[in-house]
C-alpha cells in the first residue's frame, strides 16, 4: 500500500466516528491542529485564513480562502456523515417478562433483518434539565457490555420464513436487550411482593443513573443512536479490503476533508462540506436541503474586506464547482443481473464519477454538464489518478440519490464523486483500500482546479 498512515487513520475515523458529532468533533479537533480557526471567533478574514462554521454539532463547512474575490466562487467538496442505523425512541424503557428492552426507530433505509443477533453498540448524548451533557458511548470497550436484538429460532420460523423480507422483521420487533432478571412468580401467588421487588427494569434504571447519572426522565431530551459494535478490520487474506461501520458516506467525508484540511491556500477559495440527514432525505437543519450552507458561507463573506452583499453571496454559488462526494454501489459478482456491467463499478477501480444519479427515468437526478466531466477528466488523468465512470445499477431496478441536486439549485457544477461500496447499508460494508486513496487523490487535484 502506498499510503499507509491513510488507511489506518480511516479507519480510526470510522471507529471513532459512528455518529455525526462523533465524526464533527474529530473534524474539528483535525482541523483545529491544522490552523483552522471558527469563523464566529475572526473579526475579520483575508487570503490564506483557514476556518471553519459548524451547526448543532452534527455538520460543518471548511474553508480554505483564496487570493481571488470570492464571487469567482469555491471548489466544492460536499459528503454526509450519518449512516442508516437505529434510533432510541423518548420513551423507550420498558421491560417485558423479565427482559428488558430499550425501543428504537430504524434511520434511513436498512433491511431489518440484517440488524439482529448482532453485538450492537450505544452512541449518543444525554441532555439534561440543568443543562449539561452526558456523552454516551457503551459496547467499544473490551470491558464493556454490548447489546442485541434478538430472532425467533429457526425451529419456530415456518410462518416467519413465508413472509418476505421487508415484513418478518417488524420494525417495532428492533428493540434492544439491556439486562434480565430470574423469572418467578412470586407477584402472582403475593401481590403485596410487587411493591417491594426489583425489577430488571429498575436494575438497570439503578445502573444508569450510578454510572451516568441518567434518570427515566432524560431518554426525553437524549440522542441516542444503536450502531454495530466493534471495530473496523482489514478484510481478505490480502488485506486488501476494509470492513466497517458507516463507509456510506464517511469513506467520502474522511478523504475530503482530509483533502481539504492538507490543502494549501491558492488564488480559488476551497471548502469541504460535511452535513446531515442525507439518509433521509437532507432534511432539517444540519441537512444539506437546509440553510445551513449558505448562512455559513455568508458569515465567511461577511468577514472579508469586500464585505456582505446578497448578491456577492448569490455570484459565489453560481460559480463554484463541487464533487458531491457520495458512495457508489460496488458490482457484485453474485447478483451480476442487477447491473448493467459495462456501466458499473468496481472494487479496486478508483474513485467513481456518476454523471447523474436518480431513479429510473432519472427520477431526482442531477445531471453533470459534460463541460465540466471533460476538464475533470482532463485533471486526473494529469494526476494520475484512477477512476471510473458509472451508475447505481440496472435502469429500471431502483435507483438513489445524493444531495448533488441541491447543491446544483444554486447554479453551480456539481458530479457525483466517491467510493466504490459492497454491502451498501449494511451494518458492515465492504471497500477496497486502493478506492480510499484514489478517492483522497482525486479530492486532492479537484482542490487545485482554476
């Protein structure tokens, strides 16, 4: 591998950042040991200032400034960095025949069968009345205990194995094991026991409030995500693969940022962009569909000698260029028929350029200007970088999205840009080593593009 420290800080990243602030936070803490300075604490900002803007601590925008105005516009590159999994509802603890669960909602599209018997992990934050958070993070430790879901053995499965995929997992059945107790049935013969039992339930309550000082109450103003426990590892007899949580997008927003920060200041200004709620259709504030982008820019633009003008903010975004840097499904050799192969990606192949994106009759798609694939093209064969052009699959056998059309609303270039992923969605998913450096290299050359 030619760049080694690359793969095994991605993978750092992505075992340290199975939540959007977790992956936030590392940002900042890169970025601010690379001189990078939040916008909100400069009076004023000039060629070569490094900064940054975050929102809710769940996306954020880097820039890099440039010498030339920055109505000339940016260089773009745009990723998300939340991951489908499973949510803890606000009212989630409850105990049912002497196991006790936590209740969640599943995020983004899964297939809820995937998510059971699996060693699960708790992320998240608990906030509480008086104002302070308490960080969670329960089944990373070795020493720590972890959690699952459980499934109906197959003994018993005959009516659950007739049904189909989409429905023999429940989305309500998605709750989570915290602890038991012995069974008995002391309540039954002596009610007046009940009062003076503990109960798992109560057990656990116990355990919370004395580790973390949670109470019942708090699952109320909590954020709680249940993602899959453990690290990511290096997959193959050749290693040449990697196996981890969350590769959708943060394969992407790990590269580009990376790219980013390593950056030098050039006569065109640079940004990288990370948000929120891609998932689920970029939605609320920290979602790329948000004002989140544009407020941050426009606190950028405030700051610079020209100052803020509407219209200074409007000429950028119609003149950046941005690589919506976004995950491809990767060919598998073992359902070959949902491809069209001659229009796929593969594994190995460098980083993957879909000139537009969408569902069947290009439903919600953003389609690239030729022009603008030509001079990239143009750029990375300079580079020597590789990459490969392609779309998700077969025309009419779905489809996907990234959140390049709501970037290319304002005018500007944007192409879909990222790596190749096996398993896509799933609780692990698969990508080669040799795409996250071809990946970083091309996020690398883009940023250098006049």
């Amino acid at each position: 591998m030619k760049n080694e420290s690359l793969i095994t800080d991605y993978k750092s990243f992505l075992d340290n950042g199975k939540t959007e602030r977790e992956c936030v936070a590392q940002l900042i803490s890169w970025a601010e040991k690379a001189g990078f300075k939040d916008a909100y604490k400069c009076d004023s900002l000039k060629a070569g200032d490094k900064v940054y803007v975050q929102k809710m601590n769940k996306a954020i925008a880097l820039f890099v400034l440039g010498s030339e105005p920055i109505e000339k516009g940016m260089n773009i590159l745009g990723a998300h960095i939340d991951s489908p999994r499973l949510d803890v509802k606000q009212n989630p603890l409850y105990e049912k025949d002497f196991l006790v669960y936590l209740n969640t909602h599943y995020y983004g599209g899964i297939k809820k069968y995937q998510w059971v018997t699996l060693p699960l992990a708790i992320h998240g934050v608990v906030c509480k009345k008086d104002g302070s958070v308490v960080n969670v993070c329960i089944g990373e430790s070795e020493t720590d205990p972890v959690f699952c879901i459980s499934d109906i053995l197959p003994h018993l499965a005959q009516k659950q194995m007739k049904e189909s995929a989409s429905d023999f997992i429940p989305g309500e059945s998605l709750d989570l094991i915290l602890g038991s107790s012995e069974p008995s049935k002391d309540e039954d013969e002596n009610p007046s026991n009940k009062k003076d039992k503990i109960t798992a339930k109560k057990a656990i309550l116990s355990i919370l409030k004395e580790k973390y000082g949670i109470e019942e109450a708090d699952f109320g103003s909590a954020e709680l995500e249940i993602v899959p426990a453990g690290k990511s590892r290096d997959l193959g007899f050749d290693r040449s693969l990697i196996l981890g949580y969350g590769q959708d997008d943060r394969s992407c927003a790990y590269t580009s940022a990376r790219a980013l920060i390593e950056s030098k200041a050039g006569s065109r200004t640079n940004c990288c962009l990370c948000v929120d709620k891609e998932e689920i259709g970029s939605v609320g504030a920290t979602g790329m569909g948000s004002h989140f982008f544009e407020n941050a820019l426009a606190e950028v633009i405030a700051r610079l000698s020209e100052g803020y003008s509407d219209l200074a903010l409007r000429r950028c975004l119609a003149a950046c260029n941005m690589l919506s840097s976004d995950v491809n499904a990767a060919y598998d050799p073992m359902n070959g028929d949902l491809f069209d192969r001659a229009n796929a990606s593969f594994l190995n192949g460098g980083i993957v350029f879909n000139k537009y994106t969408g569902s069947r009759g290009k439903s919600g798609a953003s389609d690239a200007n030729p022009e603008f694939i030509a001079r990239l093209r143009n750029l990375l064969d300079g580079a020597k970088v590789k990459y490969q052009m392609a779309e998700l699959g077969k025309v009419d056998q779905g489809g996907g999205g990234t959140i390049a059309y709501l970037a290319a609303k304002y005018g500007m270039n944007v192409l879909d840009a990222g790596v190749s992923v096996l398993s896509m969605h799933a609780p692990w998913e698969i990508t080669a080593r040799e795409d996250i450096e071809q990946a970083f290299n091309a996020y690398k050359a883009f940023l250098t593009l006049a």
